[in-house]
C-alpha cells in the first residue's frame, strides 16, 4: 500500500514497499546473528515461489539488500529480470488511496486508518464474509505492485539490465510449463473467445504485442482444450520472458552464475492431463514432500521420486556451493548471454528426467514468443 500522505511521514522517506522492508529486516538479523548458528553470512541464500518469486527479485531490485545475500532460488516469478511489477509513486499512491476511499465508504486518512482497533481489522467487515484486513489488501495491492519511493526501490536500482547488477551472485530461476491452469482453472472456449483471449493476455507492465498470426500455434477442436491452450499461451510468454531476462544478465554480468529451468513434470491426480505442470507443481519436488504409501498423498510413481530426489539435490547442492551440480544429477550449464554464445540452454524437468535444452517442445511457438518480447523491449 501506498497512500499519498506517505510522501512526507514514511520513515526513512519509505513510501509504501513496507513488506520488503520487513525483508530487508529480516535478511539484516541474519547477517547480524546467522554466525551464532554455525552460519555463513556471506553465503545466505534467499528464494521464494509465486509471490515468493516476485519478493526474491524485489530484494534483488533494492539498493537496500545489497550485500545481504549471495543466492537467489527463484520460482514462478512470472516477470523475472525484465520490467516488471513497478510503479511511481505518484500513480500508486493515488489508485490505493480511491481504493482505500471506496471500501471504506468515506475519505480516510493514514490516522484514521491507523485509529482502528486491531480486533476490528480481522472481523468480517460492514456484515460481510471478509475481513477489513481481506479487502484493503486486495484493493491496494492486486497485482502486487512495487512502489519507486526514492528508497527502496529507484528508477535506476529496479533495471536489471545493466552491467554488473549480478555480478558475484548465483541464481536460479525457472517457471513451470503450464502455470495458469492452478490460477485460472480450464473452462470452455469457443474459438472465437480463445482467439480473444490470445490477443489480449500481455498485461500493462510486460512488453510486446500479439496478432493473429498466433491462432494455428494454439488451435484446436475441443473447447476444453481451447481453453487450456489459451492458458498455456501465456505461460510460453512468460517463459521466453524469463528466459531473455535470464540472457541479458548473463551477458551484462558475465562474473555471475545463471541457471534456468523448465518445470513440465506434472504431478498425478485428478485431471493431471488438463492441469499438467500446474502453478507449484514444482513444490512437491524441490521441497521433498512426496511420502510414499501415505494416504493423504497422491498416487506416487517412480518418476516421482525420481523427481523428487532430484530436484532435492540441485537444490541442495546449489544451497551449499551456488551450482546445482554434483553428486549423479544430469549436469546443468548455465545461461549463455548474447549471440555469440549460440542458443541459450536451460534445464527440462519432465517425468523424472531432466534434459539441457535450447528449446520447448514446441519450438514455433517459443520463436513466435520471443519475437513479440523482442520487438516489445525495442520500442521501449
């Protein structure tokens, strides 16, 4: 939340981004303490999922946690390195304030909002089923937007795509295949409504711009499938976004470690075909969860665990040393940046194996992808 009475009461001249503050905070007592524990504090690794994903690049974006961590495990950030979630000041503060304004029912100020008992902000608010809490958060941050406030964030310090913004750091970051069908779920389409819908997925903060020449890569006969390949359009965008971004850092970076994955192994269970390689499918896998045998599981199988074990190894050696490799996992090269280096290769995680690739499966529409980005980022 930014709200336009911050501009001159925030401490520090902070004017909103407090959750990333609290990172800040956080990562600064690791710094201050993690030795007590038998910790190095100069090999901290940080990493998240989703919004996790979003908050790992954030820190990565501010001037104010740099230094505190050497690592970054970055999943489903849907942006990555690229321009992203950002906004002015000026223009966040004056949405959520409207929006502040609209769920309250009257003009309210920063001390009326901080007037309110603690208990109240929890319970179902005016009679309704959400929480005052519920609401505000949603009205104001949607999107989960980042706020440039001259302090935590800078126009200079959220461009990730200078010389030198990664150098002495290790990441990871990936994206997995078919995201949107945990988001959104699969429904039914006619092809004039999936063709509406390719059209008009690139959301204001990305780049480029799709035309029709998009509609034989995801055609279809099934209305189902309409559906879910219209989804599936905008996780191969996201992916070749993530990818460029991961390329370019690369190659302004060249004294930094960029691995990328390709997360297309689909858990089982109830519609695993129309789901697939679902927004944190991954998370089993990376964060050892599969138990097998236990009833309150899904039905296992040898990929699985083979997966599992895995990904629990890069992870793990990555952790301890900045490279997934090691101890009998597939090798796993990093990113090439620019041309010269031929095409970029990332990892496949698919049905137990993992394969360095330089493209999907379906590689017209990775070009077809990453044309538009290209074309897009030109303009800017």
């Amino acid at each position: 939340m930014a709200l336009p009475e911050m501009e001159n009461s925030g401490p520090n001249g902070a004017k909103g981004n407090f959750a990333v503050l609290d990172l800040v905070d956080a990562l600064e007592w690791i710094r201050d303490n993690i030795s007590e524990f038998g910790g190095d504090p100069h090999t901290v690794t940080i990493g998240g999922q989703s919004a996790g994903g979003e908050n790992a690049v954030a820190l990565l974006r501010t001037p104010l946690a740099k230094g505190l961590f050497r690592r970054a495990f970055i999943q489903s950030s849907f942006t990555g390195f690229l321009p992203g979630k950002i906004k002015n000041f000026a223009s966040k503060a004056q949405h959520d304030q409207a929006a502040v304004d609209e769920v309250m029912g009257a003009p309210t100020t920063l001390v009326d909002l901080r007037a309110i008992d603690e208990a109240k902000w929890l319970a179902p608010w005016k009679d309704g089923k959400e929480s005052l809490f519920s609401l505000l958060a949603r009205a104001t941050g949607g999107g989960q937007f980042f706020t440039i406030d001259d302090h935590v964030f800078t126009e200079d310090s959220v461009n990730l795509l200078q010389p030198g913004d990664f150098d002495g750091l290790d990441i990871v970051i990936g994206q997995t295949a078919d995201e949107y069908t945990g988001l959104r779920g699969v429904s039914s389409m006619t092809e004039d409504e999936q063709h509406e819908a390719l059209l008009n997925f690139i959301r204001e903060y990305q780049v480029g711009n799709v035309d029709p020449t998009i509609f034989p890569l995801y055609a279809t006969d099934d209305p189902v499938e309409a559906s879910r390949l219209a989804l599936r359009a905008i996780n191969d965008y996201m992916f070749q976004y993530v990818r460029i971004g991961a390329e370019i850092a690369k190659a302004n970076s060249p004294a930094s470690n960029i691995y990328l994955y390709y997360w297309d192994h689909w858990p089982p269970g109830k519609d695993q075909g129309l789901k697939r390689a679902y927004h944190a499918a991954d998370l089993w896998y990376w964060n050892g969860s599969l138990r097998e045998g236990a009833k309150d599981q899904r039905p296992w199988s040898d990929p699985d665990f083979r997966m599992k074990q895995m990904a629990m190894t890069y992870l793990a050696n990555f952790v301890k040393t900045g490279d997934p490799n090691g101890h009998s996992v597939p090798h796993w090269e990093q990113v090439s940046g620019g041309s010269d280096n031929g095409p970029s290769r990332f990892l496949r995680l698919h049905e137990g194996e993992a394969e360095l690739r330089t493209q999907t499966i379906y590689p017209t529409r990775d070009g077809y992808m990453r044309q538009v980005i290209e074309e897009g980022m030109a303009k800017r």
